[in-house]
C-alpha cells in the first residue's frame, strides 16, 4: 500500500489546495453548495494529477533509475510493475470522471483537459526545452487556481492571478537551480544544459520581488477593501514576505532538489507560517460570519 500512495504522489496533493484560494478569498466558504462542488472538483483534479504522474514515471523510469533520489520511486525501483501502474492510471482516470459528473461545468472540463495535454506534452518532450519546462509548471499552477474560481462560479481579482503566476515561476526557478547544483552528481535532466546558476538566481529574486508586489498591489487595491468592508487586509502583506523569504532561505541552504512539496514538509518553521497566514486571513474575512454563527 505505501507504495501505491508514493506512486500516487499523495503527497503532491498539498499542491491542489490552491483550488480552494477563489473560495477562501471570495469569504465564502461557508457557502456549503460551493465548497461541495469545490471539494468534489478538488478529489476529481487530484485523481487526474496521480493519472499524469504515473505516465510521467512511466516514460521516466529507466532515467529515474540513474537519479540518487528517483531511483527509489515505485516504478524505477521495480516495486511496482509497468502494467499494475497502467492499471492504476486508468482507474484514478475513471474515478476522476465519476466524481466531476456530479459538478459537472463545461469550462472547468476544458481547464481539466489542458491540464492533462500540457502535462503530457510535458512528459513527452517539452520538459527538455528552457522557459517552455518553467512555463508549462507554472501553468499547472494558475489552471488549478482558474479551476477553483470556475466550478465555484467566483470571479477572481487579477492581482492574485499575477500573484500565483509568480510565485509559481519563484517556485519553478527555485527547483532548478537546486536541481543545476546537483547536476554534478547527475546527469538525468537534459534542460538542465540550458540553465545558468545566475539565471536561475536572477530569475527566481525578479519573480520573488513580483509576486510580493502583485500580492500588495491586491490588498490595497480599492474592489478588495470595498469587497471586505476592510483595509486590515494589507497587515497581511508582512507574513506573506516572511514566507516567500523562508522559502528562499530553504532554497538556498537546502541541498535536496528544492521540490516545492519537499521544502515545505520539511521545514516547521515555514509549516508554521503558513497556518499563521492562513489563521490571519480566516479572522480577517469570516470573524463577523464566526460570531453571528455562534451568536456572539
């Protein structure tokens, strides 16, 4: 079993979170007939991933077999055969498709399959080209958050799009230059030929200073304060910095491949951050809602 679930990826759902953000930031997760559909659409986007992420160590496996760490993977490691993960494939695949049945939205469909045709062109060569690899990652990232507005029927503030667009590329840019530093010891990633460490570094501080500035930009902005009733939102702005600049300091300490998932597990600190920002926000747009609900 423990097998399946890496061969899942289980651990990379943490990713699909971000379906969730049109919800959380509309103030309107406690709209029970909109986070249903948000968490039907959420195991539906998760089964898909795990489908994508087998084909992807799949048509990787003889490569991963070479790597330090992806050698230990189900399918490179030969704990789970080729056929067995097929099977597992097309399951997760059915699944996904009984659960969207009952949130069923044409545009959120579509999304869903752009997702797996860019991941699939991804696996199938597109990850070997410069900025196209970074691109089509971050595009998983905006499909997701595009995806939670969609089947919500939520209209999202542009800023934030800027916003998980780059901190999406911070993310990508950051995963390369760890992976570039471990290239010494590897040779499996043929983008990596196409990568300088100072572009890297350069790339992943410009996206980092943008995504902070995006995110400001959103708080300040007049639609968010008229739509809270509340300019508090900005006190915000300092722990998402904090975030971004624990996760930079992870990124360059660590010596792992800087897997966005990895660097967050693995760190308390940044873990706890996150539940801080999180906890800020849910006072911030629901404590009115929370004290009528219990009558306070």
């Amino acid at each position: 079993m423990k097998n399946y679930l890496k061969l899942l990826r289980v651990k990379h759902y943490i990713k699909n979170i971000l379906i969730f953000a049109a919800l959380l930031f509309s103030g309107q997760l406690f709209a029970l007939d909109k986070l249903r559909d948000c968490a039907i659409g959420f195991v539906a986007f998760c089964l898909v991933s795990s489908a994508i992420y087998i084909v992807n160590d799949i048509r990787d496996k003889d490569k991963d077999a070479l790597h330090p760490t992806k050698k230990n993977r189900p399918i490179a490691s030969g704990k789970i055969s080729v056929k067995a993960a097929c099977s597992v494939a097309a399951v997760c695949l059915i699944l996904a498709g009984v659960c969207f049945s009952f949130v069923f939205n044409i545009n959120a469909l579509l999304l869903l399959c752009l997702y797996v045709v860019l991941n699939l062109l991804y696996s199938f060569g597109l990850k070997n080209i410069p900025l196209v690899d970074v691109a089509i990652l971050v595009s998983g990232f905006l499909i997701r958050a595009v995806y939670g507005a969609v089947i919500t029927g939520i209209e999202v503030s542009g800023w934030l799009y800027l916003t998980v667009i780059a901190l999406s590329f911070f993310m990508a840019f950051g995963k390369r230059r760890n992976e570039l530093k471990m290239e010494n010891r590897d040779n499996t990633r043929e983008v990596l030929k196409g990568y300088t460490m100072g572009f890297l570094d350069k790339s992943m501080y410009l996206c980092l200073a943008m995504a902070n500035t995006f995110y400001a930009l959103w708080t300040m902005g007049t639609s968010t304060i008229e739509h809270y009733n509340s300019n508090k939102i900005i006190f915000t702005v300092p722990i998402v910095l904090l975030i971004t600049l624990k996760y930079c300091l992870n990124i360059e300490k660590d010596t792992s491949e800087g897997d966005p998932t990895e660097v967050l597990f693995h760190d308390k600190v940044l873990l706890a951050l996150c539940f801080i920002y999180a906890a800020v926000m849910m006072f911030l747009l629901y404590f009115d809602r929370i004290r009528t609900l219990f009558g306070v």
